[in-house]
C-alpha cells in the first residue's frame, strides 16, 4: 500500500476522532468570525469561499503581492492567523525548497498547514497538528516562477537563483506589511526545509545586514531548518556514506568514492571513477524512495507519473554540483495538482478573476534545471548569525537520503562550536522522538525514523519541536 495514502487516511481518521464533536470549530465556512480581528488593509485577500474547507476558528488570506513594480513580479502568499491569541504569537514564514518547489503545495498543504488536500483533489481535511497553533503561518510561493507566483517579464524567468530569490522574499516581507501593519514589529522566525536550506540563511543575513538602517528594521529572532542543504561538499559526503551505511551501495563502490571523489574540488565530476560510482549510488536510489528510505514507493497508477517517480530528477554543470531536486512525491502531489488547478480554489484564493487559470504545480522543473546562482556553503552566514544572537535550529529526519542526518552533521562540525548540552535522547508522549545536542549558539536535534518532509512522517512530534522552539525552551529530556 502506498504510504502517503495511508498517512492521508490516518490523518482523516484522527481528525474525524479529535474533532467530529469538538466545540473549538466555532466558525461557519464563509462567514466572519466575530470575535477575531480583521486586517482592513488586507480585507481584499480575506478567503471567504474556499471550495471543500472545513470550518475553523481562524482567518486566512491569500493573494498576490507586487514586490516589482517596473517588470511586474508578483508572489503569491497563504497566510493562516494562529488560531488562538494571535496577537500574542509570533509571525512564522516558511520556505519550501527544489528549488523551484512550492510552498503552498508542500509546506501549506501536506505538511504544517492547517489543510490537507483530500486524495480526491476536491476538498481539505484539517490537520490537527498545524503550526498555526503556535504561530501565524506565512507560506511564500518563491521566487517568481513557482506555483502561482509569475514575473511580466520574462527575461526574469533567466535569472532566478539564490540572489534573485532573497532579494524578492526580502520585499515581499515589507510590501507584505503594508498590507498587515499590526505585523510590522511582530517577532518573526524564518523556517524551511531541503533546499530552503541556502536561502532561508541567506534571507536571515539580508534582513540582519539591512537592519542596520533603523527604518527597515524587521524582528527576527531566529531560522528552523529541517534537513537543510547546507555546504555541498559536506551534504555529498553526507549523502555517500549514508547510502553505503544504510546498505544501499556496495564497499566497493564506497570505496571507489572515497578514493577518487574530492567534494572540494572545482572539477569534482571530472574524475571518470568518481562520478560513475555516484552514477551508481543514484541508481540504486532510483529503485527506493530516497526521501523516506524504509516506505514504500509511492506505486502511480499513470504511466507518466510512473516515470516522473523512477528517474531523480538531477542535473549537473560545469559550475555547479549536481542537483537532486528535494521533496517529490508524486502520488501526494497529483491530489495538490488537481486541487489548485480548480477554477473555483483559485478564485477563492484571489489567483484569478474569473477567466485567467494559472497552470499550477508543485515544482517547476524549469526553475530547478534553469537555477543561476547557489551558494557553495552557507556555514560562513551562520557564523555571523550566530554571533548575532539568533536564535538557530536545525533538525533532520534520520531516514532522508537526500539530505541525511550525516550530511548535517559533517557540515554542522566544520562550525567547531563548543557543546553546551552533548548528545541525548529527546522524548515525546514516553517515546525517544530524536537525539538533541545543544551548541553554544545552535541547536541540532534528530527525529527518529522520519523521512525527509519531516512533519509528513512525525506530525505531533514536530508540532511540540516547533513549540520548543518558538518559545526557546528545552524539548523533553526525560520519559
Ligand atoms: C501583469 O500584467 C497583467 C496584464 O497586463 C496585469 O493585469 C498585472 O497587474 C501585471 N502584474 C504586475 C505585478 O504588475
Ligand atoms: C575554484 O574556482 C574558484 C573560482 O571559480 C577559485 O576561486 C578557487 O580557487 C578554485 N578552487 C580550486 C580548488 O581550484
Ligand atoms: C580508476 O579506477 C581504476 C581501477 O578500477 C584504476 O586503475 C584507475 O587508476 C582509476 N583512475 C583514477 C583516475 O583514479
Ligand atoms: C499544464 O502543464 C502540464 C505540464 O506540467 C502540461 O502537460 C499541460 O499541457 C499544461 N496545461 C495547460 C493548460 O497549459
Ligand atoms: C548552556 O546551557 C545552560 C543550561 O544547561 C543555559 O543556562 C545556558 O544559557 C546555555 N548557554 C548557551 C550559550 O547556550
């Protein structure tokens, strides 16, 4: 049986147990909630009439924002208010990877947003573990290009990297708060996943570096990044000897690795032995779900969708390391396709007026081959966020080969940061949920049999990582 499709049903089957006569849902779907606050500058992406919502007790507003004026770039955003004592929570965004994956499909909808879409691609469930109950809940669909955020001019479309990528998100955040100014001085944390692993930290230092002028300023106060590509040569390392410990690759081809691959080196892929031993690796890889090494495969039903699961979608140049595109999973994905590809979704979500329907999905693989400009390392842009105070978690979802528990951990030791708290099992409902070791500075936790989206895997375990978070509190030490 498929995974996803049994995680799907389960979460329907704990919602219909939690909440079938829970009196929280006190809101009708459509209607005003009148005892919350509304933000009258934004009451023109208020969503009022999404098709196939269940009710709840918060508002949510989506719709585009012009963050260039002179060629017409425009994100689109989904942003679901905390839904208890929002004005007392923090403003969290959120970042999905690829790059060129979006953040609504991910993030929004199958992972920490407070609706998943139904296998059916008709209606959404509500997922009792949404991190809007800790936090308000921004989700970015970033850069231009990604889902149903688009550019006038498409010249744009040919320069979309990390820099382009960070400079839009950064003013997307002060466009944003024009539209909600009661968030203009909100605390603000930035969290992501996979390849949101370069730009979230490169966001945090344009915000810090930008905060030098009084006028700009924004509260950030911390990242949370989950299975985050960090450094390329250390996640190529990490990723190697993952696939040789977790006995997917043969000693021989392990060691051939070791002996001919120089991750440091500007022509890595140039050394014939090298890349056909991870030629190898990835290989192997295609057979199994490199983001959830012990669940089966998601087996499609089309022949097309069968394709798009057995081939990794990868790419290499001169420049760049290969990439292997983070986070795809075609059986959830199709029922998150055929949803946004509603008329009546995406006018409820102030997409379209009525006649402009947008192709919308998951990943633009155009985005992802087309991709100018990466960062080698971001750990220099640690260090200095470290110096400055932020707060820095990080997490990993211990059977992720894409970017593995091993990859963090050798990119995280390069750091060399003093331990504070050493290694030790971190415990949730009397289970061990991960191991913890705290830094001075930073904050490395695993999750225990997790895949690579880890809240897809381990909800309720990662709704009580976050809340730790958030509040900067130690996660449970003890059964
Ligand atoms: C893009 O062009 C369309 C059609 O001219 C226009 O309606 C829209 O406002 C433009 N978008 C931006 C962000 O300027
Ligand atoms: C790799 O290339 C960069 C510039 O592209 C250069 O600064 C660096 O020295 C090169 N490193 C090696 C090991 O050749
Ligand atoms: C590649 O491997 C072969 C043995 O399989 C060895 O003879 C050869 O020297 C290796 N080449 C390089 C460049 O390391
Ligand atoms: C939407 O995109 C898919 C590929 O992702 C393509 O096959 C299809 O023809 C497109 N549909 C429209 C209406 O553009
Ligand atoms: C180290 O941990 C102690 C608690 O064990 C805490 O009080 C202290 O603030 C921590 N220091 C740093 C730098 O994180």
């Amino acid at each position: 049986m498929d995974f996803a499709l049994n995680l799907l049903v389960f979460l329907i089957v704990v919602y219909t147990t939690l909440f079938s006569e829970s009196p929280v849902l006190c809101a009708t779907h459509g209607q005003l909630l009148t005892d919350k606050k509304l933000h009258p500058l934004a009451s023109d992406h208020l969503v009022t009439n999404l098709p196939g919502q269940p009710n709840v007790d918060f508002h949510h507003y989506a719709g585009y924002i012009t963050v260039n004026e002179e060629n017409g770039r425009a994100l689109f955003y989904w942003f679901y208010e905390a839904s208890t004592l929002s004005d007392d929570k923090p403003l969290v965004l959120w970042l999905n990877g690829g790059p060129g994956c979006s953040s609504v499909g991910y993030g929004a909808t199958q992972e920490i947003g407070p609706f998943i879409v139904n296998a059916n691609g008709h209606d959404l469930s509500i997922n009792p573990y949404s991190w809007n109950k800790e936090a308000n809940m921004l989700f970015l669909e970033s850069p231009v290009g990604v889902g149903f955020s688009y550019s006038n001019t498409t010249s744009d479309y040919d320069k979309l990297g990390d820099d382009f990528t960070v400079h839009d998100a950064y003013n997307f955040l002060h466009k944003w708060f024009l539209k909600f100014p009661s968030y203009r001085m909100r605390t603000l944390y930035i969290a992501g996943e996979s390849y949101a692993g370069k730009y979230v930290p490169e966001l945090a230092g344009l915000i810090q570096e930008n905060n030098k002028d009084r006028s700009l300023h924004i509260d950030l106060m911390g990242i949370l990044l989950g299975n985050p590509e960090t450094c390329d040569a250390e996640d190529w390392k990490g990723l190697l000897d993952y696939a040789w410990s977790h006995a997917v690759i043969s000693d021989e081809t392990h060691n051939t690795i070791r002996e001919s691959c120089d991750f440091y080196s500007n022509n890595t892929w140039s050394n014939k032995n090298c890349s056909q031993a991870v030629d190898e690796v990835l290989k192997q890889y295609n057979e199994i779900d490199i983001f959830s090494l012990y669940t089966s495969v998601c087996i499609a039903s089309s022949a097309a969708s069968k394709d798009k699961l057995l081939k990794l979608t990868y790419r290499s140049t001169s420049k760049m390391m290969p990439r292997i595109i983070g986070g795809y999973d075609p059986c959830l994905d199709d029922y998150a396709k055929s949803y946004y590809n509603k008329h009546d979704v995406q006018k409820a979500l102030h997409v379209s007026e009525g006649h402009l329907i947008k192709n919308w999905s998951i990943c633009n693989m155009d985005i992802f081959h087309g991709w100018k400009d990466s960062k080698d390392s971001v750990l220099p842009i640690y260090k200095e966020l470290i110096a400055a105070g932020l707060r820095i978690w990080v997490y990993s979802g211990d059977t992720d080969g894409r970017v593995p528990v091993l990859s963090t951990r050798y990119s995280l030791s390069t750091l060399m940061l003093p331990i504070n708290r050493s290694w030790r099992p971190w415990y949730h409902q009397k289970q061990v949920a991960g191991w913890i070791q705290e830094y001075e500075g930073l904050t490395f936790a695993t999750f225990r049999g997790a895949g690579h989206a880890v809240p897809l895997f381990k909800p309720s375990e990662s709704l009580a990582f976050f809340s730790a978070f958030l509040n900067g509190e130690s996660l449970p030490l003890q059964r």
